[in-house]
C-alpha cells in the first residue's frame, strides 16, 4: 500500500528555504513514527508530497499515525500503475478500481498532473468518463454535484489511483516553531490548549503545580502522555511537577482572599518561567478564557502577565466553554476531563473581579518567595515516555499479577476492550464511570483494575481508596 502526504497549505506557501525546512522535519517526524511501527515503512521526500510505503499488515497503526501527525493535512491510499500516457491503459487502469461506484450514480473524472506531459487533464478526464459511460452503467455525468468523484494522479509516467482520502490534524511540523512549556492542570483547558500548541508545530513540554496529592498528579501525567502519544511523540519532551502545597499555605498566611486566586496564578507563572529559563524555552502556554472564571477577566489577565517575562499564549482566550469541550471530544482528552479534580479553585474566597495594580503590588510584596523559590528546586523532570515507568514504580497501590479470586474490572474505552478484551475481566466500567458505579459493587469482595498501561488504574484506585473503599488493587497480568 501506497500513501501520499499533502502537506498543510501554509507550509506551501512559505519562501523555498522555509518551506524545504518543514518538509524535512515533517518527513523526519514520520520516519521516526513510523519506524516504531516497522523499520520497513519507506518514506520518500518530495517538493510537494511524501510518500509512504507499506504493507498491508501495518496498514491501520500508518493510518493513525498519519492523521494525527502535525503538518500532515489530508492523505491519500493509491494503487500505483506504471501507464505512461497511455490513456486506454490509464481509463482501464482507473476503472478497475471506480467502475462499480458509478452504477446508477452521477459521476465526473477528476485527473491531476504533475511533470511535463503531452495530453492535458481535461483530456485524460474526458477519455475516462468516456470509458466509464461506456463500460459503465452510471445515471450521467454531473460537473458540479456528482454523487461520485472519481480522482487520479498522473505523475510522470505513473498513475496514482487514489482509493481514500482522509482529512488528518493540518497545522505545521512539530519542530518548526520552537519550544514552550505548558501549564498543565488536566482539566478541559489545559489539555484542549496544550493540543492547539502541538498542532501549531511548537514542541510542547508540560509543568504541573502539584495542589492535590499524589492521585491528581498521576492523572495529570496520565493526560499528558496521552497528548503526547497521540499528537507528538517524534519529539522527546519533559513533564516538570513542581510541588506547590507550602505556596498555597503562603498564600493563605500572607495573601487578603479576594487577592488569592490571581496570586496563585501569578506564582505559577513566576515558577513556570524560572523552569522555561533553565530549559532555554522562551514561551510558556495556559488554557485561561476571558471571563470563564473571576481570574480571568482582562484586568486580572494582565495582573497575572505582569508577574512574568515570557511570552504567554493563550489560545483558548476567545473561546466559549462548549467550544473547547467540543475538541476535547474529538480529541479524546473529555474523559480524563471530566474525572480530573480541580483544585485552583479552593483558595478562591470572594475574589477580586478588576483586580488593583497598586494592590496587587502591596499584596505581592506580603509574600515570602522563598517559599516559591524551594518549590522550584524541588521540582522533578521526566521525560514524558517514561512516565508509566515513573508511575509504576511509585505506586500507592498495590499491583498484583494475579487475581487470587478476586474480579478484576476492565477500565479501559468500549472502543480499547474490543480491540484487545482481557479474558480475565468480569466486569467492564469505564473508568469515567468507576468513580459512581463502584460503589453498587457488592463490597465484600476484593476487586483488581485493569488498563493498559496501568496508569489509570492506579490513578483510580488511588481515588478510591481516598474515598474508603479498601478492597481495591491494580491488576498488572503477567506476560
């Protein structure tokens, strides 16, 4: 099977030195994804495309690498014929991969050229509708709105007959435009914000402010590893978690509660960027929306910016909330959303709505930056693709490679169990709804979650556990 890459329209655009910058590095990225599939994946560079070649057995694992690659904006499956000019051979060629979709259909022949030939498109259009009506049994020939497109390529002397066309993520190369570090709470905006970043082309490490124990920060990492696996794994990234309880205890001791939540915000930021100093990022990235919550109005926006030197992006700012959870759907990032607690908001007492520069200068200087200061060197980096590892070793919960008699509950997606069921699992709860039906379990018994990488797992374990129920365990089968 043969797949041709269109490239995102912008990069297309751009002066011939940018443009042959993106194209590598976008055929770069591919080679290096698509070589964890099978070494013997073929990509091949062109001024306007790229090629892929493989075999059929790996033709699925190509198909979603390539529609969530940045920089990719559609791809096409062709079957390639060496026809020439030909154009018997190119109408019998097409025709036997579109002939029976015209049956009974409106139709028109679509042809596109590339290299020097002697024939226009319109003739080759012409000379293959004319067979199709021929060998065919179409209802006719519509220009403008046919029931069926019938599209090829003649390139030199090869004729590309397209069989799909998929629409992929567009946006440019992961690697073309820098590097930034994102401020990660899990939630719908966070996540939603980190994804437009990637998408953009820009290289997107995470921080996370730790305020909630170590159940919120496995699921943060959880998230993360899913943005990264999903729309950025040709790069190598870090996920920082910077310990944040004693600020928040600082805060509270030294900040008036209308102030609190914009200085938490601020402190994240001035912590964030003493990281981007040291990992020689320039950028850093939140998920805020104007008025979505009090923090967020414009004045209190600039209060927060003005505690920082970096460039702040905010994606999300003009965006509604229905809008950013509509492509956290389509993303796949809405459940881990909807089970991720949200802790900025527990210092967020009668908040300041226009917030004060001069009293925010007063309240700032109340502070003890020491505290901050130690959080940030107590922070841990790793790199994203080693947080299974991280989380597993440093489970809370016990794993056991064995059920011992206990029910072993799939966590996992509908659409994740039915592409590999566990034998083993009696029970089937996705673990956005673990959290309300475990406790119609009869309790009595001992209970084991499964997924795949045991990361959720632990994560909500740990949750129950926080809610009281001890009769639950990671399950991690034996190979």
């Amino acid at each position: 099977m043969k797949f041709i890459v269109k490239l995102f329209p912008e990069i297309m655009v751009k002066g011939g030195p940018v443009k042959k910058k993106m194209i590598t590095m976008l055929t770069n990225n591919l080679q290096t994804l698509l070589s964890r599939i099978d070494g013997s994946i073929e990509v091949k560079k062109f001024w306007d495309k790229i090629e892929v070649q493989v075999d059929d057995q790996f033709i699925e694992p190509v198909r979603k690498a390539l529609s969530q690659t940045p920089g990719v904006e559609q791809y096409l499956e062709v079957v390639q014929y060496q026809t020439g000019e030909d154009l018997d051979l190119i109408a019998e060629k097409v025709a036997e991969h579109k002939l029976d979709l015209v049956n009974g259909k409106t139709f028109v022949s679509r042809a596109k050229r590339s290299g020097t030939h002697s024939v226009t498109s319109f003739e080759i259009e012409k000379h293959v509708g004319s067979y199709f009506c021929k060998h065919g049994n179409p209802s006719g020939v519509d220009l403008h709105n046919p029931d069926v497109k019938v599209e090829f390529e003649l390139s030199q002397n090869t004729l590309n007959v397209i069989t799909r066309r998929v629409q992929a993520l567009g946006g440019y190369p992961i690697g073309t435009q820098g590097e930034l570090l994102s401020l990660m709470s899990g939630g719908f905006d966070s996540t939603v914000a980190s994804y437009l970043t990637m998408k953009r082309g820009i290289k997107t490490h995470f921080i996370f402010f730790n305020l909630g124990g170590a159940a919120h920060e496995v699921g943060v990492k959880q998230v993360a590893l899913y943005l990264w696996s999903q729309f950025g794994a040709s790069h190598r990234v870090q996920f920082i978690s910077v310990p944040f309880e004693d600020v928040v205890t600082e805060i509270f001791n030294s900040t008036h509660e209308s102030y609190m939540g914009v200085t938490l915000k601020r402190l994240m930021l001035m912590a964030a960027e003493k990281v981007a100093d040291v990992m020689g990022i320039d950028a850093l990235v939140t998920g805020e929306s104007v008025a979505q919550v009090s923090s967020q109005t414009l004045r209190n926006l600039a209060l927060i910016d003005e505690a920082c030197n970096k460039l702040v992006l905010r994606p999300l700012s003009t965006m509604n909330k229905p809008e950013i959870i509509d492509i956290a759907d389509k993303i796949g990032t809405r459940e881990y959303a909807e089970n991720m607690p949200e802790y900025c908001g527990v210092i967020s007492q009668n908040p300041v709505t226009h917030g004060s520069f001069k009293r925010m200068g007063r309240e700032a200087k109340k502070f003890n930056y020491d505290v901050l200061e130690t959080a940030v060197e107590q922070a841990v980096s790793i790199p994203v693709d080693k947080i299974v590892d991280d989380v597993n070793s440093a489970a809370p919960v016990e794993v056991a490679n064995q059920t011992g008699g206990a029910t072993v509950i799939d966590i996992r997606r509908q659409g994740e169990i039915s592409q590999a069921p566990l034998a083993l699992a009696e029970l089937q709860i996705p673990f956005n709804e673990l959290n309300r039906e475990f406790k119609k379990l009869d309790q009595s018994k001992q209970y084991l979650l499964y997924c795949d990488k045991g990361v959720m797992s632990q994560l909500h374990a740990q949750y129950l556990r926080d809610a009281g129920f001890n009769n639950v365990r990671v399950f991690r089968p034996e190979d």
